[in-house]
C-alpha cells in the first residue's frame, strides 16, 4: 500500500510506513484538522474484504477504546473510506523494546517492567487479555515511557470468538502453555508472557530454547525456564523469584493478577534505590569496600567493570566466609545441622487463606478459606493440586489449625454468634463432625506427643492477666501451668500457640512485657512445676506461631524484629543459648498464626501476607463522588494512622523512606513531604483542631511515647516517658491530648496529657485499646474490655466521671476495627465487611436504625477520618492475599 504515501484519506495526510506485519500496515500521518501526527492501522493489501479479518481489526480497536492508561497506546477513532477500514491511533517517537535489548541497567529494566505491568493491569481490569505481549509490541517513546501497542489479537471479555483455523493465536516464543495447547487464555496467560519479555529484556535471550518450531513448543510446555542468573549475576533473589512464578507452567502457581506483580516489582525498585549509596559508588579498591549489615540486600549499579569485578569476588568472599562460619557455628555439637539450604515453593490454593497447618508426614496441607465472606476449612494434597473441603462455609472465624500428631484429626478455634468466646473444636482430618472440646482458647493449641492432653492460652478474668492452661483432649482435668500479671502477658498478637517438647515434660510459648520498652520472646515452661526459664535472650516486637523441632529443643517461630519497617519473618532459636539467626529476609509477611514443621523436618509450612493499601477522599462521606486515591498504591500505605490537618492536606504513616515515618501529602498525592525522618517507628499521627500542632507515637527512646510536633514537622518533642503510649487523640478545643497506655500494672488504659506537656491523667479504670473524642470533648467513644464476658465490647463513656454510659451490640459494631463519631456527634461510624468488601455504616446514637454510609463494592477498609470542616471523609482502602509457602530440604 506504498501508494498512498503523499495522499490524503479522509482528512489524514499519509506521510511514510512505520510499521508492517500480519495483522496490519502503520502509517505516520498528519491529522489535518487539529494538526497533530497520528499513526493509522490499514489491514494488508488483500484482506480489506475477507470478513473474519475485519471483523478481528475492529475488535481490536473496540479492545484498545475502552482502555485509558498512559502506558497504552491511545486509539483515537476507527474510520473508513470505500473498502478501506483504518484505525487512528496516538503517534509514538521512539524505539521498540526489542530495539534496545538487551537492558544493561537493571533499575531502568524494572522500571520498564513495572510501566508494562501497570499497562496489563489496566488491561485485564476492563476484560481485555492481549494474548500478544513480546518485545516488539512494546515501545519506549522519547520521554523514556513504556506504550503497550498491538492488541490485534487481544480477546475482550464479551466479544466473538474470532480465533484463527489451523492456528494458535499469538507468537510462539511468547505464549503461555495452554496457549500453545489450545486452552482457554486469561490475565495469567499475559502475565506469562510478559515473563519471558522481562527475562529478554534482562539477558536479551528467551528463557525457553529451540532450534525449530516443535522444540520451542516442547521447552515451554516441559522444560524449565533458563536461570536468570546464567546471565546476569547482578539480579537480586527477589527478582529472580518474579521470574520464576510469571514463568510457571501451570495456571495458578503463576501471580494471579498483574497487581500482585507489580507489587513485588515496585518494592523491588525500592530495595535498589535505598542501598545505592554514595559510600559504594566511590569504591576503588577491594579494601575499601563496605559491607552492608546482615540481611540488608543491595544492588551494584552504574559502576565500572573492574570496579564490579573487585566488588564482586570481594562480596563472593566475605559471603562464603559467612556462610561457612554460620555453618560450623549451628553444626556444632550435632550430628545434623538444620536449615543448611531452604527451597520456597508457593501451594495454589483455593480462595483466600487465612491459615495453614502442614500434616505431620508432610502429605497434607489444612487451611482455612474465605470466599464470599464465608469462612470454610479444607484439606489439600502436599504432592498434587487436589483440595477436598471439610468443614463447609459459614460465617464465623477458623484459626489455630494444629494437627493432632499421628495426622488422625485437626483441632481448630472457631468464634462467632453461635461461639462468641472462642471454642475449641476436633475433628478427623478427612473430614466429619466437629467435637467441640473448650471454650475461652486464644491463638491455637498445642497437642502433647501422646494426644492425650492439650495447652493452649485463656485471658485469667480472676486476676487480670495471661495463663497457659493444660487439660485432657477432651476438655477435662483443666488446671493452669502458669500466669502472666501486670506488666507481663502470654496474649500479644494473638497468633501465640504453646508447642509441645517431644518428650513431653516442657512447653514452649510466646510471651511478652512492656517493661524496659514492650518487646516480646519465647520462653519454656515445665510441666512438672510451671517454672518458666527464657528460651532466648532475643526480643522482638512480636512473635506468632512457634514450631518445636522434634530431634532437638530448637524452636522456629514467626517473629517481627523491633526496628521499624520491618515484617513478620521466620527465625531460628537454637536450644544452647547462642544467637537467634532470622531463616528469611522476604519483602512480604509471614502471618503469625501459620507456622509447622512435619516430623522428620523435611518440610516447613508458612503463609505469605502481600498487603496493598491507599488513601481515597470522599466528599461528604459520598464514596460515588470518590476522587482518585490520593496515594500510589504501595505496601500499608497509610495504615500507620492518618489524618487531615486545617488547611486541607493528609498527614499519614508511611513505609516509603524504609522505616514508619510521618509524611504529608495534599488530597490529589501530590507535594509528598516527610516531616520525621530516623531508623525509629513514628506513626498514628493526629493533627490539632486549630492546625498548629501533630502529635504522634515515637520510640526514639526504645518505647512508644507521645510526641509533638509542629505541622511543618519542626519543634519535636517528647511528652511522656515511662511506659508504652499509643493511639493518641486531640480533645477538639485543643487543650488535652488522649492515649492508650500500659503504664499502671500492665493494663491498657485511657490516659489524657496537656497539649503543652505536663501531669498525666487517667480518664477511666477500664482496660480500653481504641476511643475516640466527641465532638463536644465530653465523651469517649471506646472499645473496653469486658471482664464479665470475657471479651471486648463498643461503648460510651463520660470524660468526667470515666464511667459507661451506654454500650452497643458486639454484631453491629465489630470490636479491633476503626470508628469514629459523626461530625455532628449523633452516630458512629463503623466499618462492616462482607465478602472481603468493606464498608462504613453509621450507627444513631438516639434509638434509630443502623444505615449505610459508603457502597463500595471492592477493597477493604482499614481506618478512616472526617476533614476539620467536615465536608469530606478519607479513608484508607485496599487488598490483602496469601500464599502458603512451602520449604523443603532443610535438613
């Protein structure tokens, strides 16, 4: 179709051909009318008139229409004229990817990446798979922008099947297995792809080889993708991690959506951008090189080949001397040493897990799933994907998964309108009628080596504290072990679950304190007398499930260390009083109540938590009237407190500089400022009516304490010592400020301060951990203890007098979860999930009916916040998934 070059059709003035290929000829041209250069798409010379044809070159246009996003190329109009059907599409100056390969700069690589993810996901969010991704239909234009191009062959959700005969729609080098073997294509299929574009763009080879057609086919379908490290000894676990799940062969072993890669991408990015440093670019010589501390991971970038070459062999060096001392270090005085290597493998499951328990003999794995709202326990095959539900879907909670040690049965808790304290119950692992066992059992329960007793945790009403509790498994013979008063507890996160010695004669659990700063570790209790000896001198800021290794005393658990930004990994305590050494350094968050090791320690179960949250404005609390999230999606964004200040901007909690500090933002995310920076957490910031001041939680001292400072973040400064502070309130006129506090035997109270520092005050004798002020700063709204039910509960309390004054129904207003009073003091507003979709409902305080704020129909809510005028409502909303993850060989 070279002839039209120099002629105008419609009102496009053919410049030169751009592009050519089976789907289609591109032209430049010149829109004559609004005088800008648009690309126009032509079907070849002689498929003007074949009907399949142009019915696919307008479903391709229909495709790309109903997609907005900067990294798609954006399709103007589809126009014709006589036979001649033609797409008008934005120009793009610039260059192919497959034109710049391969990408030697890594963090430009990923940059791209996560540009193309991003693509996809906006993509596969409006139904569109594109079913074509490689290198040459993505291009790089001159601003250094990713343009996903080419969806001729993308299928869009509620289209015609227009495949082609004798064909597999696609090109082969990029196709997903089940797109090759003619199976149904979805977001994963792309998501595939886009696996083998960024090993490309990485090593400028295809992970999958062949010589001819038959063998690609046979490389995808059955072989393993080439290691990424073959090429480039630059690329950090974690990246090498993406690859490998994008490229897996089966459909749900890949990411699931294009978000959750992005996701990893982007923390990725942010690894390498925080450990490039001054210190390491100006390295000239092996002895000047600076080791980073443990577990901190960094990229070599932009330095000279010999400079990477000493920095490499050095790096090689002191690492392998590392290991080798680790491994002598933990072998001695063994015959085995545990966790010489550790493979992660991720276990499709169904639906959303919440919790996960590995069988004994590693053949099974238990878990509990919510789908739809509704919670369901299912038993899955470790060796095949196959999953049989045994307990069906209701609404109530499951967690505390614990098999019984021969594998014939799995205990687990169950709370909810027909057991609000939490009960314990049994049943055969392959399924049938639950026994129920105990009440009052927090976290899970351990089963002694005989199964013939059972410990687990209970709150002690009596006293006011902790006690580990043992009993017979079937519930009788109950007697207490041991306590835990006044600044000293058991029960901290809630995933605490005592675990059995393998002779039977000790129990070790989690236990905590806030004196000396709240930490908490692991400790051993006797069975014969209750003595409690430490397990550990470590201390974290909190510790889930402990797993107990059978052929040792060492003890696995899930911990969070007490420096801020950091997440839930899996450590390993050695039973002869040397250091605890953390087995894992993941991006992601081990959950706290998944924890197991079969019994001859070939295999260890875990569950990744992947978070994602971001700040949404509502006008007048109207969520049809949402603006845009105010923040880039990203990892807890916002979940470290938020709030408004006077003149309209967002103060929040954020893990962007690496560790919890305050930053503010205006309410479209831009003009991002940082107002406290240190390796300290800072967090829960709460601005004054009058717009002076932010208070906020700071360990700078090793213990949360109540802080103050300016809007602008000057003039910090600490206002309490002693004990631990938290969740801090501004009284409206500015003269007091509110907050949770251990400081009075361990018990968590409402405490109040002068604004300007000074004498404390306790408000009331009730053990509270969330309030809110009302508007006229005479009551609190609260979330107590009850003592008598043995549970928290939803109230309201006089300033004055510190006493209740009223008190709500525990299914309206679900307790652990944010409120806030109206505006205009008249309601509370609440947050209600259901189906894993949250919303805010406002509660009257006068007798009335409890009615619906918010109508979301996606996303979680975590907190929220009325602006100082009222007019608007921000709430911080997002996602969270799971993967089980299993690690084998670590013996």
């Amino acid at each position: 179709m070279s002839e039209i070059i120099g002629k105008t059709i419609s009102h496009y003035l053919i410049i030169e051909e751009i592009g050519r290929g089976g789907m289609g000829v591109v032209y430049k041209a010149e829109d004559t009318k609004l005088k800008r250069n648009v690309a126009l798409k032509f079907l070849p010379k002689g498929l003007e008139a074949h009907e399949p044809e142009r019915a696919r070159f307008l479903q391709e246009a229909q495709a790309t229409a109903v997609l907005n996003h900067p990294n798609i190329c954006t399709v103007h109009d589809i126009d014709s004229e006589g036979e001649q059907q033609f797409i008008v599409m934005e120009y793009i100056e610039g260059k192919t990817l497959r034109q710049m390969l391969p990408l030697v700069n890594l963090r430009e690589c990923i940059d791209y990446a996560i540009q193309i993810g991003e693509a996809l996901q906006e993509a596969h969010a409006k139904g569109v798979v594109h079913r074509d991704i490689k290198t040459d239909n993505i291009m790089i234009n001159t601003k250094n922008q990713v343009k996903v191009m080419d969806f001729g062959l993308a299928k869009l959700k509620g289209s015609l099947k227009l495949t082609r005969t004798s064909s597999t729609v696609g090109t082969l080098a990029y196709m997903a297995p089940e797109q090759i073997q003619g199976g149904e294509v979805d977001a994963r299929s792309d998501i595939f792809s886009f696996g083998i574009v960024l090993f490309e763009m990485l090593t400028g080879h295809l992970p999958f080889r062949g010589e001819h057609e038959a063998a690609m086919i046979y490389s995808i379908v059955n072989e393993e993708p080439e290691a990424l490290e073959k090429y480039r000894s630059d690329t950090s676990e974690e990246l090498r991690h993406v690859i490998r799940t994008v490229l897996e062969k089966g459909l749900d072993d890949r990411y699931q959506s294009a978000a959750e890669m992005v996701r990893d991408l982007r923390r990725i990015q942010k690894q390498s951008t925080r450990a490039v440093r001054p210190d390491i670019q100006e390295v000239s010589s092996p002895d000047s090189v600076k080791i980073p501390p443990q577990g901190e991971r960094f990229f070599i970038l932009g330095l000279s080949a010999a400079k990477k070459y000493w920095i490499a062999a050095f790096g090689i060096l002191v690492v392998a001397g590392i290991l080798a001392g680790l491994y002598w270090l933990i072998r001695s005085g063994t015959d085995r040493t545990p966790f010489q290597s550790m493979f992660p493998v991720r276990i499709a499951t169904n639906g959303m897990v919440l919790s996960a328990v590995i069988s004994p003999d590693g053949k099974y794995i238990a878990y509990a799933s919510t789908e739809g709202g509704r919670q369901s326990l299912w038993l899955r095959q470790v060796s095949a994907a196959s999953s049989v539900q045994i307990v069906a879907p209701a609404d109530t909670d499951y967690y505390g998964l614990t098999f019984s040690p021969d594998g014939e049965y799995l205990y687990f808790v169950c709370n909810d309108s027909l057991n609000p304290h939490p009960t314990l119950f049994r049943i055969p692992a392959l399924g049938g009628s639950p026994r129920r066992i105990i009440e009052d059992v927090y976290g899970g329960v351990g089963v002694s080596p005989d199964g013939k007793r059972i410990a687990f945790l209970r709150v002690d009403p009596q006293r006011g504290g902790d006690a580990l509790m043992v009993c017979d498994a079937d519930g009788s013979n109950l007697r207490k072990l041991a306590s835990r008063y006044g600044n000293d507890f058991f029960i901290g996160t809630g995933g605490e679950t005592p675990v059995w010695s393998r002779d039977g004669t000790q129990i070790t659990c989690a236990a905590g304190s806030v004196s000396g700063g709240f930490h908490m570790t692991v400790i051993v209790v006797s069975l014969a007398d209750g003595k409690v000896t430490p397990a550990t001198p470590h201390r974290w800021s909190s510790v889930g499930r402990i797993a107990w290794l059978q052929d040792s005393k060492d003890i696995i658990a899930v911990a969070q260390e007490l420096t801020s930004g950091s997440t839930m990994q899996l450590w390993y305590v050695p039973a002869d009083g040397k250091p605890a050494r953390r087995l894992t350094s993941d991006l992601l968050s081990y959950d706290p109540l998944s924890l197991s090791v079969t019994r001859d320690q070939s295999k260890l179960l875990g569950l990744q938590r992947n978070f994602n949250s971001s700040i949404s404005i509502l006008p007048g609390g109207d969520d049809r009237r949402m603006k845009e999230s105010t923040a880039r999606n990203s990892y807890l964004e916002g979940t470290g407190g938020f709030d408004w200040t006077l003149d309209g901007r967002l103060i929040f909690g954020s893990l962007e500089g690496g560790n919890w500090d305050i930053w503010s933002m205006r309410t479209d995310g831009s003009d991002r400022r940082q107002l406290t920076g240190n390796p300290y957490t800072e967090e829960t910031p709460i601005a004054s009516a009058d717009g002076s001041m932010i208070t906020y939680s700071s360990n700078r001292d090793s213990t949360p304490h109540v802080w103050c400072m300016d809007v602008d973040g000057n003039n910090q400064r600490q206002l309490t010592t002693g004990a631990d502070d938290y969740n801090m309130r501004f009284s409206h006129d500015g003269k007091w400020i509110y907050f949770t506090s251990y400081r009075d035997q361990g018990k968590r109270q409402i405490w109040r301060i002068p604004s300007g520092g000074g004498a404390l005050t306790r408000v009331s004798e009730l053990i509270a951990r969330l309030f809110d002020v009302s508007p006229d700063d005479k009551k609190l709204l609260v979330d107590y203890y009850d003592s008598t039910a043995n549970r928290y509960h939803r109230g309201v309390m006089t300033v004055a007098e510190g006493r209740l004054v009223q008190t709500f129904d525990f299914s309206v207003t679900r307790s652990g979860q944010d409120f806030r009073w109206m505006p205009d003091g008249k309601g509370i507003a609440c947050i209600q999930t259901k189906k894993l979709v949250s919303n805010i409902w406002v509660l009257p305080m006068a007798a009335g009916k409890l009615y619906q704020l918010t109508h979301f129909t996606s996303d979680l809510i975590f907190s929220m916040a009325w602006s100082k005028d009222s007019r608007n409502l921000a709430v911080v909303r997002g996602e969270v998934s799971s993967n089980v993850v299993l690690f084998g060989d670590l013996r």
